[in-house]
C-alpha cells in the first residue's frame, strides 16, 4: 500500500486516538503501564493501519500474519489498537483490568480469543513467533507471504532466553520474521544502561545473524519503510530496533522511567501532582501538546 | 513377568517409537529437541522426518516456547529432553507459554527417577510429578513400561491439550504386551488374589516402572498368605478417582510406591482423593525429602527405600494400623 502524505497523516492521527483511548482505559482501571504503551502507539498503529495483512471482522481468518506482544504490560497499547481497528468495541476500553473483563491486566487468550498469544512474564514472546515462523517454514518453505511479527520491550532482552531465541532464528534463517525492539531506554527500576547495559545492541543481534535496521520509532514513514525493507530480506530474520521517548505524547510524562508501571494518578508528582496527572495527560493528546485548540477550552 | 529373565526395555525406547508412529499417522505431529535427541530416543523420529524436526540446542526455556508458537499454527509438538530440565529448568514457560495460553504441547521428560543411576543426583528428576501436576490443563502420564510408553505417546497426540510425559533411562521389565487395554486417565489393576482366596487387605498402587517391584511384593506376600490388589497408575492427572475410591473400600488399606519424592508426589494425588471421599490408613514409597547420587539402578532403588522389600515391610506395618 502506498504511503501518501494524506495516509501518513492519517495515521498520526490515528495514533493520538489510540493514545488517547489508551490513557482513559488507564485512568478508569486505576493501575496498569502508561510510558511503554504511549512510546508503542506509533508502530502499533502503522502495523495494523498499514502493514498488517489481517481482519479485524474474521480474527482467526488462517492466512492473517501474526502479532506476538511479548512484553505483556503495554497492552494497553495493543487492546486500544485493535479496538480501533474494529476488533471489539472502543468503549469496552473502560472495562480494562476489572473483574470479568476481556481485557485482563497482562493479555490472556481465553478471555480475548482472537490474541495470537497470551503474555506477561518477560522473554518469552520472541521465542513463540520463532515457533509461529518455523510451522510456516516446514509448510511453505518460505513460499507463503504470511509473516510472523514479534513485539519486544528493551528491558527484557535481560532475560536469556530471547537470545536463545534469536539464536535459533538466525540458525533457521528465518526471514518470515521481524521483530522490533521498543528501545526506550527505561525499565521499571530505572535507565536500562544503568540496570544492566545492553550496548551494543545492533551488533548482539548481527552476531546472531539478523538484518538490523534502527530507526525512530515515532516517524510514520520510517516505520513503514521498516516493514516494506524486512519484506525483501532473504535468509535472515530482521530486527527493528526502534528508537522511542517513554510516555512520548504527554511531555510532562516523558523520558521519566518512573511512569514504566503507574497510570496518570499515581505517577511521580514532581511534575504534576496526582489529582492533575489525568486531566494533563488527556489534555496533551487533545490539543497535541498544545499545537491544537482544545475542544474543552 | 515374575522371571528374572524377564525382559527388559528402556521406557524411553517406547516413547521413541510411538512418535515415529504418531507422526506417520499424522502430518501435524514435529519434534523439538534440547541436544539430546538420540539419548531421549527423539531420533528415531527425526532420522525419518528431518523437515518436521527442530534441535535447539542447549535451551529448554526457548524449546517450550516455540513449541508453543508451532502449536499455535496447528502443529503438534512433541519437545523432550532429560526431565530435570524439561519441565525442571522451564517450568514457567511450560506453565505460561504452554498450558495458560492452551497449547497441546507434548512435553516428554526422559531419565526421570534416581534409576537413571550413575549420572548421579543432578540429573535424577524426583520432583517433576509434583511441578506438573499442580499446572491446569496438563495431563500427567508415568507408563509402566516400553510397551506402555509407546501407546501413552500416540494416544497423546490427539488429546488437544498439553500433556507432560515421564519416562526413564535404564532398561525395566516389560509388564505389558501390545493387546494390554491402554486409555489415558484409565488405571488397571494389575494384580488380583487368586480365585478363591480371601479379599484383599491393602491396596498397592504403583506408577512408573516401580510396578514391577509392587507385582513382586505382591507375590511374596501372596505366599506369606496376604492378599493384596496391585493398580497400574499410570495418568496421574486426569486422576481415576472413582477407581481409587473402589480400591480403598474393597482393601481398607492403600501403599503407593512411586520414583519420586514422596511430597507432592503420585502419592500425594491419592492421598487427597482418598481424604476428601474415604480416608483409609496410607503409606508412602517413594524418596523422603532427599537428592539422588550416583549408583546402579538397584543399589539406588533399594537404597532410597523403593524396592520390593521396603514395599512388603510398608504393607505389613499397615496391615498392624
């Protein structure tokens, strides 16, 4: 699909709905991961608004390519999504992390069928989708364009078992699969270089025997083109590592790693004090930073 | 049965050609392999259908989750290693990635037991009945024997749900023959008193390749005069509650004997069965809260209290409850 500049627009438009949806679901569910969702809406947007070969009317349509959200905790991102994308309602956004509810606090298969996987405990996803890759391999070679989507937090690239994974990847030459890396610098206890340093990243993954492509992660066309490139890799898996601003949306919230796990409410008061975090946060997205004039002013 | 020219065959031996039947009766059916494919006798399969099988190398974490993703795309995977390490090391992924996301991931943890002997205790696996069992969803089955192994194997393929098999090095006497009935979550009683002898007074139920040490016991006991019923357990989970009911109302008296620790264990299943619907008097065979080392397969046995002997001496200090 061509990417016109009425498209790109669209898309960023898109993407502040999305964000938008995404803080109220917070708010209403008084808990939950705000800064990685936020940092995601770009990619996750131009995913399924562009890129993805899905739909959202027949969810277990056999032939759709597959997302594989690893790091669990930003679903908030993934659930306003495909709400948006016409998966379930908008306004079942509300009902997220209570009791009954089809949006559970870390994604789970048996209360929303239609998720590829059910995730939560990090370092585990990559090696799913390198599983979803490897039955296209044995049925079509690499004959079927179907494609196999992995969606990883930087954080949990600690967590060994995501190299075992790429590993394998490389091994099987796996170019039906991407993964892309949401390189926001932050973890729930602080800056990952501080945590526990994973520089160089691109070269880890060349070692492995990926393609690496990195780009910023919040430029519509980048993305895209990201995805188009991965498409004419042969014999090697891709990785995106896209470069993103935790909280990207709300400047009061960003580059903070202390909104890794706090909804607006219960996040740092430094800068906003608690009883004000959601009225500025939707208040940001509305206007976009202030560039726009508030439909509440 | 009772010969000591009996024969003897590796439970994993079974395992290994029940999955070449399984997969040349179905399509769907890969295998995933941790870097032991000969000794889990994976190879078997793989040597026959290399397109449908995967090595891993030395990363169980990563086997059990791209199983999952393999079977998320329709296919029925099969992954094993040494039981230690598949469901020991990745038990979290078998729990998350496998069994809550509702996988039909076969896991097969080969050299369960301290009979895989001179390895010594890291590599003896006596805690994987207690960590499977406790997972929703995953069915847990100990075959008795090679014969045994085969059809838990073939008949696992189609359950549509994950399933975790145990299975053990060394050679064990074959208990079974091909037309012995086998069903999954179905246990058989494998010995009965003699026709017209008195009814039994203990119920002994044994799973793995330990039954054959309970059939001896049983025989002893049967010439000291004590009759006793023996029952093959092999699905601990889906558990056979109504047949372990029956046998605690027919006997008054239950010995299970199990490769294993005797916390959380087979034992421990029964023991909560029995509690809830009709508690009787119980004793327990099996490793009491102990490592394994290195040994042959009797001397490991006997020494960790689980032989035919230990088995009779548990029968009579319950017959005196």
């Amino acid at each position: 699909m061509e990417l016109t500049d009425e498209k790109i627009n669209e898309l960023k438009k898109k993407a502040n709905d999305i964000r938008i949806s995404l803080i109220e679901s917070l708010i209403a569910a008084g808990s939950g991961h705000t800064a990685g969702p936020l940092d995601m809406a770009d990619i996750f947007t131009v995913l399924f608004f562009h890129t993805l070969n899905h739909n959202p009317k027949k969810p277990a349509w056999p032939e759709r390519d597959r997302v594989v959200l690893s790091n669990g905790h930003i679903c908030p991102v993934l659930y306003s999504t495909m709400a948006h994308a016409g998966y379930f309602p908008v306004k079942e956004l509300k009902t997220l992390r209570k009791f009954g509810s089809r949006l559970q606090g870390h994604p789970h298969r048996d209360f929303l069928p239609m998720l590829e996987t059910s995730s939560g405990p990090l370092g585990s996803g990559l090696s799913q989708a390198v599983g979803m890759a490897l039955a296209l391999k044995i049925d079509h070679s690499f004959t079927s364009n179907r494609r196999i989507y992995a969606l990883l937090s930087d954080g949990e690239l600690e967590a060994g078992q995501t190299w075992e994974a790429a590993m394998l990847a490389g091994k099987e030459k796996l170019q039906n699969l991407v993964a892309v890396i949401d390189r926001n610098n932050i973890q729930i206890e602080g800056y990952t270089e501080n945590v526990m340093p994973l520089e160089s990243l691109s070269d880890k993954w060349r070692a492995w025997n990926w393609h690496v492509i990195e780009i910023d992660g919040h430029n519509i066309e980048e993305i895209a083109d990201s995805f188009e490139t991965a498409k004419a890799v042969f014999e090697k898996p891709t990785v995106i590592i896209a470069h993103t601003i935790a909280g990207k949306g709300i400047p009061e919230f960003e580059r903070d790693y202390r909104w890794h796990g706090n909804p607006p409410g219960k996040g740092p008061t430094d800068k906003v004090p608690a009883d004000k975090q959601a009225k500025v946060a939707l208040a940001e997205l509305r206007t976009l930073g202030g560039k726009i004039e508030s439909e509440h002013q | 049965m009772f010969d000591k020219k009996v024969e003897q065959v590796p439970i994993r031996q079974g395992f290994g050609e029940g999955l070449l039947a399984a997969g040349e009766k179905n399509l769907q059916v890969v295998g995933v392999c941790a870097d032991l494919t000969e000794s889990t006798k994976m190879n078997l399969f793989s040597e026959k259908f290399p397109n449908r099988f995967i090595q891993v190398g030395v990363a169980e974490q990563n086997m059990a989750s791209v199983a999952s993703g393999l079977a998320a795309m329709g296919k029925i995977p099969f992954i094993s290693s040494y039981a230690m390490f598949s469901p020991g090391r990745n038990w979290e992924q078998i729990r998350t990635t496998i069994c809550y996301n509702n996988q039909p991931v076969k896991i097969v943890g080969s050299h369960a037991g301290v009979s895989v002997g001179p390895d010594g205790g890291t590599h003896q696996a006596i805690e994987d009945i207690a960590i499977t069992r406790v997972i929703p969803r995953l069915m847990v089955i100990s075959p008795c024997d090679s014969i045994e192994a085969k059809k838990a194997t073939m008949l696992s393929t189609d359950t549509g749900t994950p399933v975790y098999l145990r299975l053990a090095r060394d050679k064990t006497p074959i208990m079974t023959t091909e037309d012995t009935p086998f069903e999954i979550g179905k246990v058989q009683i494998f010995w009965h008193p003699s026709e017209g002898r008195t009814k039994p007074e203990v119920g002994i139920i044994a799973t793995g390749a330990l039954l054959h040490k309970a059939l001896l016991a049983a025989k002893d006991l049967e010439e000291k005069g004590i009759e006793v019923e023996v029952m093959n357990l092999h699905t601990i989970k889906p558990l056979d509650e109504k047949a372990i009911i029956d046998l605690a109302k027919r006997t008054g008296k239950i010995v299970t004997v199990e490769e294993h620790q005797i916390r959380g264990g087979m034992g421990s299943a029964v023991a909560e069965c029995l509690a809830k619907n009709f508690p009787v008097p119980m004793e327990f065979i099996g490793v009491d809260d102990d490592f394994g080392q290195s040994g042959t397969q009797d001397e490991l046995i006997e020494h960790y209290g689980m032989g035919t002997k230990s088995i009779i001496k548990a029968v009579n200090k319950i017959l005196k409850r």
